[in-house]
C-alpha cells in the first residue's frame, strides 16, 4: 500500500516541546521528508532524512526514523507561535524521480 | 528571486466551462507537478512531467490535462470541471541534489466550481 498516515491535529503551549508523528508503508522509501505548509501558501521542506539514517537534527528540529516499524517523527524543541502551520510527512522511493507520497497533514496549534 | 508562480490564486466557475490554471517556474528544474490538497486526504498527485514535451499521469488524472511545450511552463487543464474538482492546487517543481528531491510549491490555486 501507499499510504502515508498522521494524526490530524496537535495543540502545544508555547515552549513546550512537539512531537509530529507519521506512519509510512513502503519499505523501500529512500528519503523521507518533512515538509510545512504555513496559511494561505504552498509546501515548503523543512528536513528531510535517508532511510539509512536513525535521527538528524537541525537547530529546534529533530527527526527520528524508526524503520524496522515504519515510523517518522518531527520533533520541534521550544515550539513558538510561529511553529504553527500543517506539516506533513512524505517519502520518495528509488527509482521514481519525482513522486513524493505525503501523508494527511497534522495541523499543529501553539497557544500562549 | 527563485520562484513557482500560479495563476489565478482564487477561481469560482461553473460545472463545464473549461479553465486553465498556469504554472511558471524560474528554476530551470526539469520536474513539475500538480497536486490537489482536500482536507483529511492530504496532497495528491495529478500530474507530472519530467522533462518538455513528456508528461505522465500521477495519482488522480481523471478529468484534467496537462501540456509541457516550455520548460518552464506547466499549464493545468479542465476541460469539463464538476463540483467535485472543487480543491486547492498546488503546482510544484523539483530538481535533484545528491540524491534528495527538494520540491518548490506554487502558492496555490483555490479553485470552487458550482
């Protein structure tokens, strides 16, 4: 199967740490990607990591790769007001040069 | 600057009246796409192509076309729309760098037919 799965919503206070969490099926995904979609605009990539990979950090941002259960997770440390948006996870496999699979969309809330 | 534009942002139209939604990137990326973002079913491809003049169905072809004469162009087609193409779309290009598909996305196309 093809389908990528995340929770829809996440609610955090300010400061607190998010976890986004994503499910995938295909074994064979090569890269797996973080990507945010602000309101009223397009995608943007956030992260990304190789399936070879466990965990990769980037400044307020750690994903962790759990392969052996399929299983993505975007961590944000010090979430901020501005940290809300709709991420969503996606993966590429080998081979397909330019198809992405992206999951549903958790639509991450931060509040005073 | 590097850029994926789309036009119009906003469309309402009616059930047949054919509509052309434009894609321009200034990237010179080889690879561009089409997406239509529905709520609780995330982004799902409708069209791809990888270089001029070669296009391929993506995931929800059904009721739209594409054409690829110009690198940079990718124009979205509706040749009949129905309320069910009702969605955001979202055009989007991609190039490769060691392995790692970055794609640029459009803004979006809210598009509403009635």
């Amino acid at each position: 199967g093809e389908d990528v799965e995340q929770s829809l919503f996440l609610s955090v206070r300010e400061g607190d740490s998010s976890v986004i969490n994503c499910t995938y099926t295909d074994s064979s995904s090569t890269y797996l990607y973080w990507y945010k979609q602000e309101p009223g605009a397009g995608l943007q990539l956030l992260t990304y990591i190789f399936s070879n990979m466990d965990m990769k950090q980037d400044q307020r941002l750690t994903v962790l790769l759990n392969k052996k259960d399929k299983h993505l997770s975007l961590r944000i440390a010090d979430t901020q007001t501005g940290d809300s948006a709709i991420y969503f996870c996606a993966e590429s496999r080998f081979g397909n040069t330019d198809k992405l699979i992206f999951g549903t969309g958790t639509r991450l809330q931060v509040f005073p | 600057e590097a850029q994926v534009t789309q036009n119009p942002r906003y469309l309402i139209t009616v059930t047949g009246k054919k509509l052309t939604v434009t894609c321009s990137q200034n990237m010179n990326h080889e690879y561009m796409s089409w997406y239509r973002q529905d709520p609780g079913l995330g982004l799902r491809q409708i069209y791809y192509s990888m270089n001029v003049e070669v296009t391929d169905k993506g995931d929800v072809p059904e009721g739209y076309k594409v054409s690829r004469k110009e690198k940079r162009n990718f124009p979205l087609i509706l040749e009949s729309p129905s309320p069910n193409q009702t969605s955001l779309y979202f055009c989007a290009s991609s190039h490769r760098d060691r392995g790692v598909y970055e794609q640029y996305f459009g803004p979006g196309t809210r598009l509403t037919v009635t």
